[in-house]
C-alpha cells in the first residue's frame, strides 16, 4: 500500500488545486462524504447519537463540517465544537460552516481554555465523537484549548473516529506530539500516511480507513512509491519465481559466517532459515570447534571449519572465508560471531573485499559500529539489520532518538552507508540508498525474544541468493518473518514461541502469499 508523508499530501492537494484545476471544495466534499459513510456503516449502532464532532480552524475541521453535514442527513444526532472563534474559519471550510449555521445546526464555539472548559461538560452524554481538530498538517506540540480537548475527548471513554489523523500525531513520523487522540479509527484520505502506519501512532489510530477523494490518477502515479507499507499485497508482489522445472543450483547458494564458542546456536538458526526460505544450498562456515555441533544440528547445511583461536574466528582465516565466497550468492555475517579480534578483522576484511552481496547482522554490526562508513565503498550491495541499540552504535545517536523518528534515522543513515538499513523493531523499516523507505506491517509481540534476528538475517540472504535486489530481499524478508510469527502467536499464544518455531512456519508464510494469489 502506498504512503505519503505529510508534504507529499499537502503538495499533492496544491497541484490538484493549482495545476489540475480541481476545486479544493470538491477534494474536501469527497472526504467529508466518504468518512460520514465509513462512519455512519461502522457505529450504525449508536445512531442517532448524540454524535460530537470536534472541529478545528484549518481544512481539517472543513473535513468535519462536511461530515457534519452528511451524518445530519443521514438522521444523526449532531453537534459541533469549534476550537477557534468564527472569524477564524476561512476558506472552504467557511463555506462549508456557513451551510450548517443555515440548515440549523448545534455549534459552539471554544476559541480558549476557559470557553472550553465551561462547554465541555454539556457534551457528556455523547457516544460518539469524531476528532477533526488537526489531521495531516500538525508539525509542533499541541498547547492550550488543544490540549484539553484532546485530554477531554480521551476521558470520554466513547469511540473515537479520527478525520485524517488523530490530533497530536505527527503524520510523518508518527510521533505523539504532546498528546494524542485515542482513536477507534482513522479515516485518511487519497492515501495512508506515513505516521500512521508507524509507532507509536499505531497505538493511537485504531482501525485505518482510506478514502478515494478523487484525486488524478495521474497526479497519484507521479508521487511514486518512494514510502509503501509492506502488507499481503506488496509482498505477494515481490515473491521471486519459482519455476517448476528448477534445481537446487536455480536457487541460489548462501555463505553463512557465523558462530563462536557458545553462540553456535546462532549461526545454525540462520543458515537453516536460508533453507527454509527457498534457497537452494547453504554453507556455513564456523570455527573448527564448533563445526561438529553445528553439523548434528543442521543436517541439510554444509560446514566449514575455519582456524579457531579459543572457539572464536582465529585472525588466519580470512584466506578460508575468500575461497568459500567465490562460488556464492550472498554472504551472510555476524550471528553469534563474538566480537574477539579476529572477528574484527574478518568483518572488516569481508566487508572491504568480498565481491558478492553481503547481510550484516548482530556482532558483525558491532564489529564495525564505530567505523560503518567503510560500507559506503562497497560495490555490491548490503544489507544491515540493527536492533535499535546497534543502531545507536552505529550513528551516535540515542536509542530514544532513533525511536523517535525511525524512518528519518533509517532513510538518512542507508544513504550515508549506501546500504539497505533495515532497522528491527515493531513495524520494522527498510530504507534503500536511492530514498525509498518501506515500513513492514508483519509481526508479533512475542518476537522479542532471542535468535528471531539470526532467522531474519538467513531469510533475506536466501531471498538475495534467489536473485533478488537487496531491498526487495529485505523488504519480502521482513514480512514473512514476521507472518510466520504471526502463524506462532495463533498456534502457541502472544509469547512462548521461539525463533525455531518461527523458522519453521517460514515455508508455510509463503505458502500463503501463493494461494492468496490464484
């Protein structure tokens, strides 16, 4: 599904209005229509009300008026509060206000806190309220009035249909902005927004609802798909071919490097995850002293035992690592590899040399997390999979600063790094060097436990090694790591399931996105 952030919406409504010449009455009239029947259909039960709708100054509460409108002659119920006083509504939504104050009805104005706070206890007996107050344009902290509506509409404790945006979200990076409307749903329109398929928005928006407002079809295709979230469709849309007529040579060959005394576990989730996924042969490369572990655990996965200094990569192994690499797909490197100094030099000597795409993950990530910069001279592509902490290692930034604004930490660092970032977490973002960021809608909560990552890293380079781009490897990966979590949480419950019982549930994920298909 196609996002756009909140500068792409308002520069797409100006060129409707300035370059297409269509009124900016007519897109507000297609919204407030098009959310009053998703309304009235959704809460049919609580009609005729009282329904109150919460309007702001700006086209948002237009939006409202309009809806106001609709939902009045469909036999609600419906009073409005105004957050501003009446001279300050302009514009289409004045004249959109002016049909309401001429068809009768019940609107109030609350241009400050006091007015506010002496109207507010007369709409109580609401069960229903839909929250026009902002939408896509709020970019700054909400203060004032603002604020205790917002407050006060949450206290209600009745559901919430928010026109656009829940007010205090920002639409760009879903942050909360002070404070925000809990929402039972959100009705955006031409397009989702970027924020609102991102946290912490996700837990503000409820149910999400897109609205067709008439917008160009040509005017729409210029925007491109520069931010898409990854959902059941788009990933349909990225599974590579799988032709019947192939061997295990058609599907690519991945090179996993990985394992250290203890952490063999790690190395023989990914590389049996890559199996899982579709790819043809894996070899795992290992320290000598756990080659043998390793191999009982991973019948199908070839071994190769590398020079071991005290069950970690001894600095002579590099020699090993190019030879193993030259008939290889991808290479995949960093679970469980320890961050001993021969597992510095090999990370760095893997990410300086090797001619094939690589995925970085976990102690691989660490290895070089104070000198990342080396991966934007590489010529074939990469992949890196940081958890929040690592991503901090790597930019200097805090872990709240990146969860703050994950897509624009994620966007601006795989540029810098000419690297996929596809940075971990619920609703994972994957950011390519050429400005497009995917957010994946896949997953669970019980995926926070250990080795999920070593699973997700085997998953996309066997995606790689089937001949995908990197991004596209990361993106399908992402998501169907997560479905299968998914698929976990239906069988075992929200927690208790562990990454082997989602590598597992790897075949059938896909299976599902081809029978979705026919």
């Amino acid at each position: 599904m196609k996002l756009l952030s909140a500068q792409q919406m308002q520069d797409m409504d100006r060129c409707a209005i300035g370059e297409y010449g269509m009124p900016g009455i007519v897109l507000m009239e297609n919204a407030g229509r098009g959310a009053a029947a998703i309304i009235a259909d959704r809460y049919s039960a609580l009609r005729p009300g009282p329904v109150l709708i919460v309007v702001g100054k700006g086209n948002n509460g237009g939006d409202g008026f309009v809806i106001a409108r609709h939902l009045t002659n469909r036999g609600w119920n419906v009073r409005l509060l105004v957050l501003a006083q009446r001279e300050q509504i302009g514009g289409d939504a004045a004249a959109n206000l002016c049909i309401l104050e001429h068809n009768g009805d019940d609107i109030a104005y609350a241009p400050d806190s006091a007015s506010f706070k002496h109207l507010w206890p007369g709409y109580n007996n609401s069960v229903l309220v839909v929250d026009a107050i902002f939408g896509n344009g709020l970019n700054s902290e909400i203060r004032g009035h603002y604020r205790d509506a917002v407050l006060a509409i949450n206290a209600l404790g009745v559901p919430v249909a928010a026109v656009d945006m829940p007010s205090g979200i920002d639409a760009t990076s879903g942050a909360v902005l002070g404070a925000a409307v809990q929402a039972d749903c959100s009705i955006s329109f031409a397009c989702a927004k970027v924020g609102q398929v991102s946290y912490p928005a996700c837990d503000f928006g409820g149910e999400l609802f897109v609205v067709d407002i008439g917008m160009p079809a040509r005017l729409q295709a210029q925007v491109g798909e520069r931010y898409m979230l990854v959902d059941e469709e788009q990933a349909r849309v990225l599974l590579p071919p799988r032709p019947a007529s192939g061997h295990k040579g058609t599907f690519g060959h991945t090179l996993v490097v990985a394992g250290s005394s203890g952490k063999s576990g790690a190395a023989r989730l990914c590389a049996t995850a890559a199996l899982r996924s579709g790819c043809g042969l894996v070899t795992l490369a290992l320290p000598q002293s756990q080659q043998q572990v390793a191999a009982v655990g991973t019948a199908e996965v070839m071994t190769i035992a590398c020079v071991d200094e005290n069950g970690a990569f001894g600095a002579d192994c590099v020699n090993q690592i190019e030879q193993a690499w030259r008939d290889k797909n991808v290479l995949a490197l960093g679970p469980g590899l320890g961050q001993e100094s021969g597992a510095r030099r090999l990370v760095e000597f893997v990410v300086a040399a090797c001619p094939v795409p690589l995925v970085l993950d976990a102690d691989a990530l660490n290895c070089i997390s104070a000198n990342a910069t080396i991966l934007a001279g590489r010529a074939s592509g990469t992949v890196i999979t940081p958890h929040p902490g690592e991503m901090a290692r790597i930019t200097g930034l805090t872990t709240e600063e990146i969860q703050r604004n994950r897509v624009a930490v994620a966007a601006q660092w795989a540029e810098k790094l000419n690297s996929v970032v596809l940075l971990k977490g619920a609703r994972t973002v994957i950011a390519a060097p050429d400005d497009r960021v995917w957010i994946n809608s896949s997953g669970a909560s019980g995926m926070a436990s250990a080795g999920m990552g070593d699973v997700l890293t085997g998953v996309i380079a066997a995606l790689v090694a089937q001949g995908m781009e990197p991004f596209a490897a990361a993106a399908l990966g992402a998501y169907l790591h997560g479905r299968a979590a998914e698929l976990c949480a239906q069988e075992f419950g929200s927690v208790g399931y562990l990454a082997g019982d989602v590598m597992e549930r790897l075949g059938q994920a896909r299976q599902q996105l081809i029978d979705g298909g026919i």
